[in-house]
C-alpha cells in the first residue's frame, strides 16, 4: 500500500513513478519488496557466560534498566569492579550500569580489542568491534549534565570509520560532529551543562542502498536507542535529553518516537529522508519535532513516499509535516549540517543548550 500524506495528484504520481522505477532498476529489487523482517538485538560479547554465572546476573537482553542499576547498587563497589574485569563486553553495554563502570568497562574491552581501538582517547559508554561495530562516545560530563544530547548518524557509519568519517572525510564523522555540536553549544545558555553522545548503536545501511530505502534496520536501531535513552532517564532522571538524527538516523529517531521515555523533549532531523511518518502527530511523542534541509540537500529529491515497504513517509522539512524548521544558511550538500560557521549547527546547538530557538516557526 502506498501512503502520500498531503501530495497533490502531479506530485503523487511522480513520486510513485519515482519509486516503481527505483524497485525495477534496483538489482536487488527482492530485497526492496520483502517482507519486514523480525528486530533482533544483538547479545553483547560475553553474553553467554555471563548468563551462566551462579550469581544470576541480570540478563543482558531483557532486564530493565532501572533493574540493572538496582542490581548494581545492592552488589557494591568490589563486585561491581570484578564484574567489569570478568565480564567488560556486557558490563559496557548494559543500559542501566552507571556511567564510571561502563566507561572503565568500554576502556578494558577496546583495549584487548587492538588497533585502531586500543589508547583511543575519550569516554565509551558502548564499543563492540564485532560485525559492522558499535560505538558511543561521550563529550561533557554525563554525570551532572541537566541536559544530553544523543547524535544518531547515518547510512555508511561504521566503528572502522567513527572517528576519521565516511569515505575519509572527518566532517562526516560522528565523533567529530558531536564534538563540534558541543563545542558550539557551550556558547548558548545552558550549553555549559550540557552532555553530548554520538551514538552508533545499530547497524546502518552501507549506502544509499536497497537496505536505505527500506525501514528494517532503523526498526532495529529505534530498538536499540530506545533501550540506550532510557537507560540514560534511569540514571539521570533530572535530565532532558534531545535526540539529533542525520538523514537515515532519522528514521530511526522516528520509528523510537513513541517509546521514549518523557524526559525526551526535543527530536531535531536534518537532511532526513523521512520518519516513517506523514506528520508530527503520528510520531505520539510529547516532545518538540524540529526539522532542516538545505536547498543543496540530494534529499530533496527522494520521494516523500512508502509502497510495499520502500520509502519513509513524508519528509520532516515538508511544511505539511507539521515540524519546526529551523534554518540551513551555509549548508551546501547533504553531509554539513554540523560544519561550524553553518546556521544549522547554531540552530541545533541551542537546541542541543536548552530546546529553544526563538523566532523558529512553529
């Protein structure tokens, strides 16, 4: 079944003509039209043991957060330490365990992982080298932070290039993005309280690709970022927390949208292909939708669109959408909407600061 939103009759059979003829053309095209498959997580490395241990940990897979950190409170801080020695895979990726454990954990385990991971400077709150790699790195003070800002970036991240970006190009990197989002947030009120994570916890599509088109792995990855996000609410229920997703990391954003935990208030895309959606409301999120695409975006052109599983709906810049635009002065492609100096990057670091962005329409 096609949806179209608000398109007028030219516009939807264009986008449809657009659509049949990316399917024909595609050789992939079985890919394009299968079924969805079912989300699975992966099980942190260790997994198995640690379920086997006779102290009956918390399952990796299914505990709550909120049970992980009550867990870890009552066991003290000589087990809490052994557990980060015997079991470093899970122990840093366990949404619930406090930030220091996971960071000493993440540290231990990129360490006996070797280069290019071993002495890499900074704070994980998530690495696992296996398969494509998953990685989530810290800029601030998560621990007194009153407001965190989670980066989910897109299609041909993976852990090889996190820090030196796709294809080489540093500007591309999410590590380099959110610490150029942080560093500019400092500049606007509340930014000097302000945490940033880049988040690579999921698998992205390799490239504007069949697997691009097509919502399973951002199925998987809003999953994933909904565990992540409320084990940061478990931890730091005080704390606002906004999400920022660059092109298809928006669409993970999306389809997470309506399991986020209330201490979410901001959902800030740019150069999104779409949110699974057709228009804020069907998000069922209470927080603020922002949204951004620069003239110069190849975005523009993707059909705002979903038939037979390919397409996400229409896209977030589109006025019918319902979301606040906020501008994109100086971004000239798809890939720098956080390059300094860009009116995007201002934009999203006061939102990143403090949700606000006075005389942004509505």
């Amino acid at each position: 079944m096609i949806e179209r939103g608000n398109l007028s009759r030219p516009y939807r059979n264009l986008a449809t003509a657009l659509v049949a003829l990316a399917v024909a053309v595609t050789p992939s095209a079985g890919a394009l039209l299968a079924a969805p498959g079912k989300v699975a997580l992966p099980a942190p490395a260790g997994a198995a043991a640690w379920r086997a241990d006779a102290r009956h940990l918390p399952d990796p897979m299914s505990a709550d957060p909120v049970a992980v950190q009550r867990f870890l409170a009552s066991a003290g801080p000589a087990e809490q330490r052994g557990l980060v020695a015997e079991y470093p895979g899970v122990m840093g990726d366990l949404d619930g365990v406090p930030f220091a454990l996971r960071y000493a954990a993440n540290r231990r385990a990129m360490s006996d992982a070797g280069a290019p991971y071993r002495g890499q400077d900074g704070q994980f709150l998530l690495f696992d080298p296996r398969g494509n790699g998953r990685l989530a790195q810290v800029f601030g003070d998560l621990a007194t932070a009153d407001r965190i800002a989670v980066l989910v970036p897109g299609a041909g991240n993976r852990a090889a290039n996190f820090w030196r970006g796709v294809g080489g190009k540093r500007f591309r990197s999410p590590a380099v993005q959110a610490a150029d989002l942080y560093r500019a947030a400092a500049g606007y009120p509340g930014g000097d309280r302000l945490a940033v994570i880049a988040w690579l916890g999921y698998d992205t599509p390799r490239g504007v690709n069949a697997a691009a088109a097509r919502e399973d792995l951002a199925r998987s990855g809003a999953a994933a970022l909904n565990r992540f996000v409320s084990g940061l609410a478990a931890l730091r229920p005080q704390a606002t927390i906004a999400l920022f997703g660059h092109s298809y990391g928006s669409t993970v954003i999306g389809l997470a949208a309506p399991r986020l935990p209330h201490q979410v208030t901001d959902l800030a895309v740019f150069g999104s292909p779409g949110m699974g959606v057709d228009r804020v409301a069907d998000l069922h999120t209470t927080a603020r939708v922002w949204a951004g695409q620069a003239p110069g975006d190849w975005v523009r052109w993707v059909p705002g669109v979903r038939l037979f599983g390919v397409g996400h709906g229409i896209k977030p810049a589109d006025p019918s959408f319902g979301a606040r635009l906020f501008p994109t002065a100086g971004v000239a492609d798809h890939d720098h909407y956080l390059a300094p100096g860009t009116d995007s990057l201002a934009s999203l670091a006061r939102i990143a600061a403090s949700g606000g962005l006075g005389g942004v329409r509505p």
